[in-house]
C-alpha cells in the first residue's frame, strides 16, 4: 500500500496530465481539415495597444485606434453639451419672474439664435453624421494621403461642377489615383480645399485620412502632417458625385429617323397626358376656387373675411399668369417635335449647383424654361430640333421630353 505522500505526488502528476490546457482570452484558436487529419492554428489578437501602434492601414479597423475614437467623442461631445445647455437655459428661462428676464436678455438673444439655428443642425446633420462615421469606422481601416490633389469644382469626373474633391491612392493599387467627389462640404473643409485659401489654412489638411468603400461611402478628417490623430470626421457618399467609368453603351434604343418625333407612341402619349391634365386643371381648378371664395363672402355679411379673400385673390392673380405659361411651353414643345425628328447622341449630364447641364457635341444645354433634370446616369439621349434655338431631349424611349435651351453664359465664349 502506497504511502501517503506518494499517493499525493501521483495524484499531482495526473493531474497536470489530464486537466484542460489554460487559453488565454487574447489567443484565438482556428481549426481546418485537410487530407482528414486536424490542423490547429494558433492566432494571437492583437490588442488595442497593438491597433494604436500599427498605426492606419495596418489592416486594424479605424474604430480601434483609441486616438480616432477620442476625436469621435470630443466632436459627439460638443453638440450634446450644446444641445443640453440650450435645453437647460430653456427650463431656467421658462421659471424665473420678469425682472430676473429683464436682466438677462442679451443671453436670450443668444440661446435664441443657437436654439433656431445650431441646435437643429446637431440635430439634424451632425448627430446623424456621427452616427454613420462610427458604423463606417467600425468596419474599415484608415489609410492616409500626405498632401493630397484636392480642389472645389473642376474636376473632370464629377457630376456636379461645383463639388469638392480630393485625389488619394487606390487602397486597392496604390499606383492609381483615386478621385474622392465629396459635393457640398461645410464651409471648414471648403475654406482650406481651395487653390486660393491661405498656405496656415492649408496646412491644416496636409494630412488626409480616409476610411470606407471606394466609390460608394467613405469617411475623412483632417490634421497637420505632424499630427497622429484625425480631426472634423466627415461622412459623405460617393456613389452620386461620379461619373460613370464606362460611358459607352451600344445596346441603347435608337429611333425611327423617318418619323417626326410626335409619332413616336410614347412622346405621343405623354404630351397628351400633360396637356390634358394642365388644360383640367386651368378650366375646372381655378374657377372651382373662385365660386368658393365669392360664396364665402357673400355668405359673410360681417365682412369680417374681406381679407383673406383679398390676399387669396393677389396670390390667383399671381399663379394663374405662370399655369397658362406651362401650357403654352407645352403647346411649343409639341410643335418642336411635330417639326423634327428624334436622333440619338452621346452626352453628358452634369450639375452646376442646382442646375443641370447637359454636354452635346460640345454643346452646353440647360432645362428651359423649368427646372427639370434628366437621368443623370444617361450617357445617350435622344434629341429633337436645332440645338442652336430651343430643341427637346428624351432618355432613350422618348417617354420624357424635356425643352431644354443653350446655355448663354458657357456659349457667349464660343
């Protein structure tokens, strides 16, 4: 029989045998099958430590870098704190007497003008913007640009010829540029991407950090080249402010060149629909409100309401000169495609601000006389009449016809 501390050193060795190897919580184990025998792969995680020292574009995420995160809170932080005070001021406000208010009025004039028009600005744009940088952060890594090409307006793949841009390496291929049109920017980044901002002020994005999918949505910030950490995180999509990269389609519908545009069932039908829907509503809508508002002031014997029948009167008198116009407008375009075939074009539709602008033949044409916009991804139209005077554009099919006119002012120089 064994004696005791024998029995005690045995039990010790089977047990360091048998019990359950300790896994520290930062390994990662990975199996994997192959030929039928197991594959064990040991993967140590990387820590947050780690993630701030490997700096961007080490393949961590950006929302792991506590130097991003911190930005993150400081910018949530400072529209929190103002709506808060604002709120706060609001509940004193409403519960002191008149001669405390009295004393106080050039604060209410204050809080007055950030409540009407910073307040719905955190409310509306950056805490929505803060919430979309964080979901983007969380699921891509930074990459930095030192120095980048950037610009407001000009650049020969965006759609809008007014938006900023920048130009950074491709993640993907780092030999190729990769144009990042951002459209409207606040006025910060405005003032510091233009050639003519002052060098202080450019400085201040020598260093561009961009997170996100190419093409689709991305995230940037901003600091000097001797800085570690981003500044004014700014989410924008991409998808929109783009030109497409393969322009060319052959399998777009051409017309028929024997028969005026007008014959084309489709055209047909839709100046039929507005025209009879404009004529209604010019012979049934306005007289309908006339009758009411003489019957209500004849049935007001007060003439309390004397008033509002005349305001609404100068309004009709106003609106209903602009409703014959349109049918008029309408009648002409008919006219043009009566008088002209339709005849399919390459071009290129851009925006200048709210306007659009539609490149044909190095021709510049806008909407006239109404603000309408065409499929900014159309690459071909259909066209009818002399570009020269008023002409009429359609998406392949005909379905839209939009008059449309020279531009003046990018063709007085021609």
């Amino acid at each position: 029989m064994p004696r005791q501390g024998e029995f005690t050193a045995c039990a010790v060795r089977h047990a360091e045998r048998t019990k359950t190897p300790r896994i520290s919580s930062s390994l990662h184990i990975a199996r994997g099958e192959r030929n039928g025998d197991a594959q064990v792969t040991d993967q140590v995680a990387v820590g947050e430590g780690d993630f701030a020292g490997s700096g961007p574009g080490a393949g961590a995420v950006a929302w792991a870098d506590p130097a991003t995160r911190r930005a993150w809170w400081r910018q949530v932080g400072r529209g929190l704190l103002l709506i808060a005070c604002c709120a706060a001021w609001w509940i004193w406000y409403s519960g002191v007497g008149i001669p405390v208010r009295e004393r106080v009025v050039w604060l209410n004039v204050v809080f007055l003008l950030l409540t009407g028009f910073r307040v719905p600005v955190e409310l509306l744009g950056e805490l929505p913007n803060a919430y979309r940088v964080r979901r983007v952060l969380r699921a891509h890594p930074w990459h930095l640009a030192e120095n980048p090409r950037r610009g407001v307006g000009g650049h020969s793949k965006a759609k809008d010829a007014h938006s900023a841009w920048f130009e950074v390496p491709d993640p993907a291929a780092p030999e190729r540029r990769l144009p990042l049109v951002l459209g409207s920017v606040p006025m910060w980044w405005r003032g510091r991407m233009s050639p003519t901002a002052r060098p202080d002020r450019r400085a201040q994005i020598a260093r561009l950090w961009y997170s996100g999918t190419p093409g689709d949505q991305m995230v940037i910030a901003a600091s000097r080249a001797d800085e570690k950490a981003p500044h004014r995180l700014r989410h924008r999509y991409l998808r929109y402010g783009t030109m497409p990269e393969n322009p060319a389609r052959p399998d777009v519908e051409a017309p028929d060149p024997s028969l005026d545009a007008l014959s084309h069932p489709p055209t047909r039908r839709t100046l039929r629909r507005r025209l009879f829907i404009r004529i209604a509503l010019l012979s049934v809508l306005w007289p309908a409100l006339l009758a009411v508002q003489i019957a209500e002031v004849v049935a007001d014997q007060d003439h309390d309401k004397i008033g509002v029948f005349v305001v609404a009167l100068m309004l009709e008198v106003m609106v209903l000169p602009f409703h014959i116009y349109v049918i008029v407008a309408t009648r002409r375009m008919a006219r043009t495609l009566a008088a002209h075939p339709w005849r399919l074009v390459d071009s290129e539709v851009r925006l200048r601000g709210r306007q659009q602008v539609i490149t044909v033949d190095g021709r510049i044409l806008t909407p006239s006389p109404f603000r309408v916009y065409v499929d900014s991804t159309a690459t071909r139209l259909w066209m009818a009449g002399d570009p020269h005077t008023r002409c009429v554009v359609s998406v392949p099919g005909g379905a839209r016809p939009i008059g449309v006119a020279m531009s003046t002012k990018d063709n007085r120089t021609r």
